[in-house]
C-alpha cells in the first residue's frame, strides 16, 4: 500500500452497495486525473466535469506528476497498466473507474489488497455487442463469407444456406452483454443456453446455465458458441484444446470477450484439421493481430479489429457514464458498476 494509506475508503463487501466513505460520505470538488494518449481522445463533456471536479488530463509518463494527490483515477486508457507501474504515486487515490466492461488490464494484487473501489463502464456495450453478435451469425449461417470471396472471383455458385431459427447458441459469460445477446438471439428462433460460474435452470435470459468449467462436456450441443465473459484467472484459455475438440463438426466459434479467453495455437490447430467449422473474432491474445499470424489467412475466419461494441456515440455514452458516477462520488451516493476486486467484475454482472 502506498504511504498515506486508503483511510477512509472501504472495501465493497457487497458489489454495487454503498460500504464505507467512498461511496457513504460527499467528496465535494475530488482532484480527478484522466489517463488518454492521443490515440485516445478524450471524453465529450469533459469541460463540464469542472463544475463538479478539479480534472486533469494525464498521459502515462506524466502520472507520477499528475497521481500524487488524487482521489479519482479514469482510466480512458483502458488497456493502460500506468497505474500498475506508477503505484507508489497513488497515496491519495481513493476510486479508479475503468472506461470499457473489461479490468483485467487494471487488476493486480497490490490493487485489489487495497481499499480503492474500483468501478466499471457495464451496460454501455450491452446491446451494440449483441448486434456485432447476431450479425456474425447470420453471416456464418447465410455463408455471406463465401459470397463475397466468390464475387472477388467472378463466380456463380448457387448454395443452399442454413436456418438460423431453429440453431443452437451457447453464450458463454452470463453479465449484462451476455444476456443481451441470448435475448437478441431468442428474437430470431434460436434455442439459447448459458455457461457461467455457476450453474443453474430457468434463467429469465439464458434458460440452462451450465458450470463454465464444464464447458467441453456442453459446447457439443452447439452450433454456436459465444464468447463473452469477462477474462479472470478462471478463465484464462477458458476455450483449449479439449474445450474445442469437443464441438460439434462445422460449429461457429464467435469471441467477443478477451482473446485470452481462447488457447490460440490450439484454435488454429481446430480450424484446420475440425471439427471447428469457423470462428469470428474480434478480439486476441495480442492486438493489434501481429502481421504474421495464421489467423489473417486461414479461409474460415473472420477478422475485426477489438471494435464490435465501438457504435457511433459510444465514448460520449461512456463520458455520461463516469459522469454519472462522479456526481454520486461527490454526493455520497451509490456508485454504479463497482467491481468484485476477487471475481473480476461486479457480483450482479454475472459472470
């Protein structure tokens, strides 16, 4: 823990509910650093964030200058790990909000042992991943792939195409972007399950939730499975070998979650020898996609560039978000999205 400790702070005992002075107390006019590069514009908005806040903005190299002092951090540079690097300058730091659903990039242990409450921007990228979602399907399922490599080829090759009701989805991660995509999914005659850290029946949006370390006794059932839980040790390389072994022949693998969440040596390996039929990804164990992986080329995957949440608007959504929170901090109301610093995400997020 940095000199100066977190007296005053609190650790989240119940995730999403006011425990201690950080989200009990007012902090009338907090000292609120945001972390951006310039390939990270900064939030719209931002000016207004001064009637309630001192704000500064802050590249990585600067923060040892810019953290000393502050009681707010907004990592708009969410893959940043400067506040990792730059630990010793966080005495005064008191709240850490994570602009983007995933953490992983800002969890480490010193983190999560301290009484920082850290917050998240869930709900944002809810419905704009369920469309990237539906449309991959139907893609895979219409062969729109196949179509246009053909049109580049000139040639008029009349298919018979598969249904999409009626198929078979397996959402793997039970937060609010799963369960957006399991409703969105239903809408159009699929038969839905879940995979989850915990098992059970009859969710509202999921039906069957099975135990996500089960996964290789269920992906079998799918024609479909999505990826979308959040990247956590007990998900690392959730999707191995066995786990892909185990799908059914010509089975559609969708990641929109970590690219961690998949073993990618092995999932090449399943795409060119089966039973993986295809897979869109969006997102990979290292971005960008470096020139020379085999997944450029390989002629049953799809490539997007970690953008399958980015709808027009979508840091202004976020701005209004963290805006949102800032003014609850400083009223000392309940913060939104706080994180479980053990699982990984917020408790009601699922997982």
């Amino acid at each position: 823990m940095p000199a100066g400790g977190r007296l005053g702070c609190g650790r989240v005992s119940h995730p999403g509910e006011p425990v201690g002075p950080a989200v009990s107390q007012p902090h009338p006019r907090p000292r609120v650093v945001v972390l951006t590069t310039a390939a990270t514009p900064v939030p719209a908005g931002l000016t207004a964030w001064g009637g309630l806040a001192d704000v500064t903005l802050s590249g990585a190299a600067e923060l040892p200058d810019t953290l000393p002092g502050a009681d707010v951090l907004l990592l708009w540079d969410f893959f940043s790990t400067a506040l990792r690097d730059h630990w010793a300058s966080a005495s005064a730091l008191r709240w850490v909000h994570v602009a983007a659903a995933g953490v992983d990039a800002t969890l480490f242990p010193e983190l999560r042992r301290s009484e920082v409450v850290v917050t998240n921007s869930a709900g944002v990228f809810d419905r704009p991943v369920a469309e990237f979602v539906l449309a991959a399907v139907l893609a895979h399922d219409k062969q729109v792939h196949v179509s246009s490599a053909l049109q580049r080829e000139r040639r008029w090759l009349h298919r018979e195409v598969a249904s999409t009701a009626g198929g078979r989805a397996l959402v793997v991660g039970t937060g609010g972007i799963g369960r957006a995509t399991a409703r969105l999914l239903r809408a159009v005659g699929m038969e839905v399950r879940g995979a989850g850290r915990v098992g059970r029946r009859d969710d509202p949006d999921l039906g069957l939730v099975v135990p996500s370390d089960e996964l290789a006794e269920h992906v079998g059932w799918a024609d479909h499975v999505v990826l979308v839980a959040p990247l956590t040790p007990a998900t690392h390389h959730l999707v191995g070998a066995d786990v892909l072994a185990a799908m059914r022949p010509g089975a559609h693998l969708v990641n929109v979650g970590r690219g961690a969440l998949v073993d990618e040596p092995a999932l090449v390996e399943a795409l060119r020898t089966g039973p993986l039929g295809f897979a869109t990804l969006d997102v990979f164990e290292e971005e960008p996609l470096p020139w020379g992986s085999p997944l450029w080329t390989l002629p049953d995957v799809a490539v997007s560039a970690h953008m399958c949440g980015d709808v027009v608007g979508w840091r202004d959504r976020l701005a209004a978000l963290f805006e949102d929170n800032l003014r609850r901090y400083v009223h000392g109301r309940t913060l939104r999205n706080v994180v479980d610093l053990e699982l990984g995400y917020p408790r009601a997020a699922g997982g």
